[in-house]
C-alpha cells in the first residue's frame, strides 16, 4: 500500500495502525469546548488528563448529561492496553479495560486530527475535523520499551520528559533511564554523598571514535537527578502510561560508582576518577559483605526514591579477569566455595537479586549474566531475574527455552546509537548502519521458535546509547524515525505499508518539534562534515553480530580490542 499525500484518509496513516479499523462515511468535528462524560468515578481523573492531550478545552460533566465524548473504562472489555473507538459525527465513545487503554485511544484520535494538534500551542483556526470510524485495538507485546542512557552524556530533566510525551504518542510504555555508567552517576544520595559530589561529573570526555587516536574535550561534563527530579520523572511517566525502570550498572560499567567509593572496586583503583573514555574497563565491584552491604544501602535509597516494579541492574560486560587478581575476592569465594569467576559472577547476582526481591522489586539484566549463569548450572533455569536480550535471537531463545522471561532488545535493528545509512553524510555513530527499513521489516521472534519460547517473551525495546551523542538534538536526530518504526512493530507486528506511514507520520513530528533525520538523508545542519562528527566507516553489522553470537555462546564478554579491528581505518 502507497499512501498519496493528496488524497489520504488519516485512518491510512496511523501509527502504531491498529489491529482493525473501519472507515465509515461522513466526519465529526471537535467543539472547542470538549464535554466529556466518564462512567468510572475512579478513573475519571486519569481519564480527563489523558482526553486534555486533545488540542480542545476538556469540560467534564456528570452523568446524565450530554456529552460529545463518552469514556468507558470496564473491566474485560478489551484486552489489556486495549481500547474500542467509535466516531461518528455527533459523537465519540471510548471503552477500555484499563485507564492505558484509554490513553491510547486518545492518541489514536490526535492522530486522527490535522497535524497540528502535536503543537504545544494548537492555531485558533484549525477546524478539528476527523474521519468516522470503528477501532478496535489492543498491543502485541505489554514490554514496549526504550532506553535513553544518561550517564554517557546528562540530559536536563526538562528533556526527559519531552522524551516521556514523545513516547506516549507512540504508545511507548517502558522508559529504561540508563542512569549509571563508567562516565557518571545521576542519582542523588544523601545517604552516600560522595556518589553526587564525585560520581556525578567528569574532568572531560572523549570525542574521538573509538578507532581514531584518542582526543578529549578538556571541558568537565556532569549533572545529577535530584530525589524530586526522579520521582517528579516517574510520576510524568506514570501519568502518561509509562512506566520508569532505572538502571544501576553491576558489577561492571561502575566507574562512577567505584570513584566515589575506591574500596568497591577489583582490582584496586590507584587513581580512581570518573572516566572520560568510551568502552569497556576492567575495574568491577568487588563481592565482599562489606561492599555488599554499601550495595544494600544504595538500592535500598533508590527504591525509597523509585516506587516501579523493576529495577535493571546490568549484569553486562564483565571482565571477570579483575577478581581473580583480588586476594579479597579470592578470600570471599573460598568462604562460599566458589571455584571459578564464572560460579564468583553467579553468586553475585544472586546476592543483589535477593537484595532487591526483599525490597519488592523484580531484578533485570542483560543477557550475559544469564549466558555466564547457565554456563555454571547447564541450564540457567531457576531464576526470576527479567533477561534483556542484546546478543541476538540466538541468546534470547536459550533464555526462554529455559523458562526465563525475555525482553528483546537486539543491536540489529533496536540499537539506535548506530548510523542510520552507510552513506558518508551521516553523522559520527559507533557503528551500523541500523536503517529505516531493517527495523520496519523486523520480525521479533522467529518463525522456528516453539509456542512455549514464544510465551516467554514479554516484548521488545530500543535502545539509544549517547557515547557519541551529546545534545538532545542528536537524540531527535538518532531515534526519529527509527523510533516510529519500531512503535509500530512493538504494538501491532504486522508489516504493512510501515515506511510509507513513517513518511506521512513526519508531519506530526514537525508540529511536535522532533528534530527527525528526514527519510532521505540528514538536513545540511545534521550532517558529520569534515570536523570531529564526521562520517566514519561503520563495523559491518554481521561481523559484529557474529562476535556477539560466539561471546554468547561461550559465556564471555567480547574483547575491546576486538572491535579496534572491524571496518576500514577511520
């Protein structure tokens, strides 16, 4: 299907497009002022902020009066997240099993509207006219996740929650906030000061390519979310159906966390700082009870602070090498009869897991803490931890063959910090390219997975790593509209006509503000040029993903120098 600019109908242009709309005859057209009946008493709250989205003047009335929209929000009328939209020209109802549900048929009605109801400050004169029609919907996956890395380089908090309304319009309901690396720590603490007065910033950071000889800024980087910033987040998130799952890097990605508080780490730090580099690093958190017990401390704050159901905690990229260096790590596994760094890794997670659990939470990590477990146990079953899935499909079919839950969050096509075309216009990326049309023709999970593999996986996620992306503009420039693409297989899975609604999808994105890379190559502006972003041969995309296949296999993490080789020389 080709959707012609100058005839389209917006039923054609949804996106996610639902499971199944009707297009009736005839259109109805929002009063300016918009009375809004809600059967439910306790959703009605939720219910009108998400009908204020709407660019009309939401007036509420009681039952019983007339009302130009009627919300419904009843149990088992829908799946969940589910919703059934009627619009007619005197009127438009809404049912949903949930008040998520009611959100995404708001979104789904704005959609429905010209362009410019995605402006903060709507014209006076648009008439708000939309087609009538039937929707019934409801999401493939409940895990629809993005993840926004904070520690590599700080965005303001104002920044962060536009990034949330930009997630809402496209049904995203799972926002991973990286907040914890190498490069900095962005949780306040006021148990542990030391993680804000030295983990949160950095002397400079690296703006060379990681196959470029090295070259730093010399301008010192940082910022912090205060408690109020983060539960403010959490709470905008939360309002909008989004729900914040922070991340706290262990036992590696930790040199922030091991600057603050040097006696955490194996082997021992001489000068422990912040680092300023990109890449992987040897130092990790030391399992000792005492470090253990700082550990309990800090997670325990952060769910004080955090109400979520989840917390990720890494598990990534562990050169375990370091601990068996360390004669106190020696000593600590001697006590538990630990007799590899393999078995040493295991037991660490599971002492954090068994932290977080008696705080409520359920633990996440990355797929490497799972392959490093079943190489210990033969199996890795028996665990709870949520397993995000990086490595590929191979990996993330052994977690889910051994029973594990699984969130599919692959480098081709969900890492979004890749350049989005091989062309040399495109701007500095760690690699690539992920295009447009690979995360648009991106089938999940597999067609040779069995039905109990496939109930196993909860969803899927993008990420946005900001090694190399250090404004919110490249933010912008580096998700849109890979992102749209990937909303649309997150919600529906089913592929058709996804890039040429991408295309007419772009002008929602304007009126939203969204800085997107246009479909046809970046704007001049966007562009690497000759200076320090330019273009820079990426790592061929099966070279890399093989080396994550091997890793995977063999319970390892891939050696840095490995990655120095890949591509021409820069």
């Amino acid at each position: 299907m080709t959707i012609d600019p100058t005839t389209v109908n917006p039923t054609d242009t949804l996106l996610p497009m639902p499971r199944q709309i009707e297009r009736l005859a005839g259109t109805a057209t929002l009063p300016r002022e918009l009375r809004a009946k809600v059967a439910t008493d306790a959703h009605r709250e939720a219910t009108i902020r998400a009908l204020e989205q709407l660019p009309v003047r939401v007036v509420p009335v009681p039952s019983g009066q007339p009302a130009f929209v009627d919300v419904r929000v009843m149990p088992g009328v829908t799946p969940p997240e589910g919703y059934l939209l009627t619009v007619r020209a005197d009127g438009i109802t809404i049912a949903a099993c949930d008040p998520a549900g009611v959100r995404h048929a708001v979104q789904t009605l704005r959609q429905l509207l010209p362009d410019a109801a995605f402006r903060q400050r709507p014209p006076d004169d648009t008439l708000w006219t939309l087609p009538c029609c039937d929707v019934s919907d409801h999401p493939r996956f409940a895990w629809r996740g993005a993840l926004l890395d904070v520690a590599r380089h700080f965005m303001p908090k104002h920044e962060v929650l536009r990034h949330i309304e930009l997630l809402a319009m496209h049904k995203i309901n799972r926002l991973q906030l990286h907040l914890t690396d190498e490069q900095g720590w962005r949780i306040e603490s006021t148990r542990h000061p030391r993680l804000t007065e030295i983990g949160a910033w950095r002397h400079e950071s690296q703006v060379s390519h990681h196959r470029d000889a090295p070259l730093f800024d010399g301008t010192p980087h940082g910022g912090i979310y205060s408690k109020a910033d983060l539960r403010e987040i959490h709470d905008y998130a939360a309002d909008r159906g989004i729900l914040l799952v922070p991340e706290i890097e262990l036992p590696g990605h930790c040199g922030a966390l091991i600057a603050a508080y040097p006696e955490l780490g194996a082997p021992p730090v001489r000068d422990p700082q912040v680092l300023s580099t990109w890449g992987l690093h040897d130092t990790l958190v030391a399992p000792t009870e005492a470090n253990f017990a700082l550990l309990a401390s800090i997670l325990d704050e952060i769910c004080d602070v955090l109400p979520g159901t989840y917390i990720h905690v890494g598990g990534d990229e562990s050169r375990l090498t370091g601990w068996e260096q360390d004669p106190r790590v020696r000593d600590y596994a001697a006590s538990r009869g630990l007799t590899s760094a393999a078995a040493m890794f295991g037991d660490f997670m599971q002492r954090i897991q068994a932290i977080l659990t008696a705080r409520g939470r359920t633990m996440i990590t990355w797929d490497d803490s799972f392959a490093t477990q079943q190489q210990i146990s033969g199996t890795g079953a028996g665990d709870d931890a949520l397993i995000m899935a990086w490595r590929g499909a191979d990996v993330a079919r052994r977690a889910a063959a051994a029973g594990r839950h699984v969130i599919l969050a692959p480098v081709q096509p969900t890492y979004f910090d890749y350049a989005q075309s091989d062309s040399p216009t495109e701007p500095l990326a760690i690699g690539g390219p992920v295009t447009l049309a690979d995360v648009a023709g991106w089938e999940p999970v597999p067609p040779d997975w069995r039905e109990s593999e496939r109930a196993c996986v909860l969803g899927v996620q993008c990420q946005v790593w900001t090694e190399y992306i250090a404004s919110p503009r490249r933010v912008d420039f580096m998700l849109y509209p890979r992102l749209c693409a990937f909303a649309d297989v997150a919600w529906n899975g089913q592929a058709t006509a996804r890039t040429p609604r991408v295309a007419h999808h772009l002008g929602r994105l304007d009126a939203a503000g969204v800085e997107y890379r246009p479909i046809a190559g970046p704007h001049p502006w966007q562009q690497g040029g000759t200076g320090r972003l330019r273009h820079r041969v990426p790592a061929p995309m099966q070279a890399v993903l093989a080396l994550h296949a091997q890793a995977a296999d063999d319970g390892r993490t891939p050696d840095a120098a490995t990655y120095q080789n890949f591509g021409a020389p820069a």
